[in-house]
C-alpha cells in the first residue's frame, strides 16, 4: 500500500508539523527527502518511489534524444505504468518511428494524448501560432502540450508522476529536485543529476537507442517547426522555439491543480 503524504513527511523525522508551521516543515521534509535521494542510484530512487509514493503511478515521455533511459529503467520495475505521450500532429516523422519502436521493444502500455482540435482546424482559425512571437508559441504549447498533459494526469488520476528531466540539459533545469510535492501529488525526477556520460553508459549498457536525429546534432527535439539542430544554432538553449523560450510549460503544470 503506498504511504500517505503525512507518513512520507513524518519518515523526515521533522516531527509534527503544526497548522501554523505547516508549509514551513513541509518544505523542510522535501529538502530532506532530496539529500537522501542524492545518495541513492537512481534505480533506487525509482524503486523507493514505487513501493511508498502514493498512486497512481504515471511515466511520461517526449521521446526525445535520451527518452530510452528513463522508459527502461521505470517500467523495468514497473511494466504496466502507463506511459503518457502527448501527440501534437506536427513531430517529426523519426520520432513516431522512435515511439513505435520503444513501444515494441519495451512493451509499454502507451497512452496518446492529443488536443481535441486538429492540427489543421487550430491553423484554419489561427494560423501558424509557432511564427506569432511569444505569445504564440504560449497559446500553442498551451493548446497542444499543456491541457492534453493535464487531461491525462486528470483522468488517470494520478498520485505521483516520474519524468526524465535532468539538470545538464538546460539552463531552465539546473535546479530540477529529485523529488518534488504539490498537494497530495508527488513528482520523480530520478536521473535529475545524470550527465551525459551517465546516459551513454546506460544506454550502451541496456543496447538501448538514442532518438534517430540525434546523431545528427538534434539534442533537444520537439516539433517540426520549433526544433534546430544544434549545428544550426550557437547554442543547445536555442534549438527549440528560436530561442525565444527553451520550456513549452508542461514541467510547470501545478500537480495541486489538477
């Protein structure tokens, strides 16, 4: 039975957390809860979420550069979590492969997730939103990435959700925790500190795939439109969105909210 968010907090050994003091201690026992974890590997990590964290369990993937890593080593322990991947209509044609591929291989119980209008329809009444600036980009990412992503956590109704960030990827992810909580809801960023090295020698060592494009200098890839090369850019923060943004929102969802 997975242990309840006061349980988790008193495993701290912060004592009673007073109403008055609540989210004061509260904080206190995640900062714990984080140095223990940066001591562990990070199978254990995924392994001590599993067995204490509240369900349901959720894995989630782009199916990016290094998306292998994190979709083994999760279902490994776990082989039924369901596996959100949101679709936007427009990735590139090597990442559906990728997807089909990984599915297969790792035999993932898959769950797509779209925006309810289509690609062409969301054009027809808005035109290319990618190419409107930031407040485009916004109101696209929004539409096609954020409110699918908080459906889906939605109806799966989840209690702790597992993600593949990590600190070396971006600027916008140098403080990602291994461990986060909004609400009843719990957040594992099991290989936050991985470098590169980590992720090669994992992936060499399970005979896993890098995403098709990235031998061709793709590091961070999402949609077609929003999505260089780093050989094109002068840096991996401008790879996606022009440079404009480097996050499109769905690590920022309020888990609290859902």
């Amino acid at each position: 039975m997975a242990t309840s968010t006061a349980e988790i907090l008193d495993l701290t050994c912060l004592g009673e957390i007073s109403a008055y003091d609540e989210r004061a201690s509260r904080q206190r026992a995640l900062e714990h809860c984080n140095r223990v974890f940066e001591a562990r590997a990070a199978e254990a990590r995924v392994e001590w979420a599993l067995e204490h964290l509240p369900n349901r369990h959720v894995l989630t993937s782009s199916f990016g550069a290094q998306a292998a890593v994190s979709l083994h080593m999760v279902t490994t322990l776990a082989p039924d979590i369901p596996v959100v991947f949101i679709d936007t209509g427009y990735l590139f044609p090597e990442t559906y492969r990728f997807v089909d591929e990984l599915t297969e291989r790792l035999q993932l119980n898959l769950q797509v997730h779209r925006s309810d209008t289509s690609p062409a329809w969301q054009e027809a009444r808005h035109g290319r939103r990618w190419e409107q600036g930031i407040e485009g980009l916004q109101t696209y990412n929004h539409e096609n990435k954020v409110e699918p992503m908080e459906r889906a956590l939605r109806d799966i109704g989840i209690g702790t959700w597992f993600a593949g960030l990590r600190r070396e990827q971006a600027a916008t992810r140098a403080r990602v925790p291994l461990l986060d909580w909004s609400g009843d809801r719990w957040k594992v960023h099991p290989i936050a500190d991985w470098s590169d090295r980590d992720v090669f020698v994992y992936l060499k060592n399970n005979a896993l795939p890098y995403h098709p494009l990235w031998d061709q200098g793709f590091v961070s890839i999402g949609d077609v439109h929003t999505t260089r090369s780093l050989r094109d850019v002068g840096h991996a923060d401008e790879t996606r969105f022009f440079g404009l943004k480097r996050e499109c929102g769905l690590h920022e969802i309020d888990l609290s909210a859902v």
